[in-house]
C-alpha cells in the first residue's frame, strides 16, 4: 500500500479546494466581483429551508453518515499507524533441552542489508524480514550504478546474502523478494 502517496495526493487536493473556495469568498467580501456580489449572503437559502423543514429525519441521517465516514477515518488510522507486515521474532530451530532460541528480525535484516551494501555496483541496500515468524519472506532492495553487472550482483544476492539468512535461520527453503533498482548515483566505497 502506498499510503504515503495517497495521504499527500487527498490532502493536496482537499487543501487546493479549501484554498480556492476561501481565496473566492474573500475576494467576493471585497467587491471585486461588484456590489451585488459583495452584499449577498455567502450560501443561498433554500438549502437551509430545506434542512429545517426536514431536519426531523435529516439530521438524524445526516449524524449516521458522519459517524460512518469517523469509522472509516478511524480504520484508515489504525491501518496506517499500526498494522505491518513484518514479521515478528523468529524461533530458530535446534535443541530445545536448553530452551528456546529466538531471534529479533531486525538482526537478520540489519546483516543482510550490511552484506548486499558492501557488494560491488551497489549504491545502497536494504532488507526485511515480512509475513509469518514460521513461514517468513525475505525481502531485500538494492539500488545498482548504472554500470553495475546486474545480473552478477543478482547472482551473489541470491548465492551469498540470501543463503547466509537461510543458514543462519536454518530455513533453506525461505523465500526470498528481491528487488533491483538502477539509480544515477555512484557508490562512495574506494575499492
């Protein structure tokens, strides 16, 4: 979900709409569409003549509406500030006789997004782990030079990073995301 993208692009345009309906009425207050303009009540009468004879139902619909669009709103919250896709702690597997052995997710990723960074054409990296803690996706995103081998530096994800994760969570069959990226910009590593 690209809800930062959305988010900005509702609030644009509800903004732009706010803006020009204030810029109008105001310039309506000073006269600069003539008298006649200036001296008019800003909202026409029939629509509050009709809201108070029939405001016994109309209200009442008008309150169920609005406390619909607040449940909506409230959703959307919740969505975005508190539902992931992240995984939580994984267990990794062994001799449970000691106890059990968990690992924090970012560990992996944070190891993960090191490696792939320091691999040569890459500019910058990173990785998550997502889904299921039994079951996850590895996700890792790399932004390649323009003049990187990608097909090299795919291979060495693939063979180097993404089995490294899969020994050290003792998953050889996790599946992996990866996502590749060509960027103008050139790594600041010396070689």
């Amino acid at each position: 979900m690209h809800a930062d993208r959305t988010n900005r692009a509702a609030l644009i345009v509800l903004a732009l709409i706010a803006s020009g309906a204030g810029i109008l009425g105001a310039l309506a207050s000073f006269g600069v569409f003539g008298a006649s303009v200036q001296h008019r009540p800003l909202v026409d009468n029939p629509v509050s003549r009709y809201f108070g004879r029939e405001g016994e139902w109309l209200w009442p619909v008008v309150a169920g509406v609005a406390g619909l669009i607040t449940l909506a709103c409230l959703y959307w919250l919740w969505v975005l500030l508190f539902s992931t896709d992240r995984t939580g702690d994984l267990r990794v597997a062994g001799d449970n006789r000691f106890g059990r052995t968990t690992l924090v997710p970012g560990t992996i990723a944070h190891a993960v997004t090191d490696e792939v960074a320091s691999y040569p054409g890459v500019v910058a990296a990173g990785s998550r782990l997502i889904g299921d803690p039994d079951i996850p996706t590895l996700v890792i995103t790399a932004d390649l030079e323009d003049s990187a081998d990608i097909a090299a530096v795919r291979r060495r994800i693939e063979t180097q990073a993404a089995e490294h994760a899969r020994q050290a969570l003792d998953r050889p069959e996790m599946p992996v995301q990866l996502d590749l990226t060509i960027t103008n910009r050139r790594t600041s590593r010396v070689a």
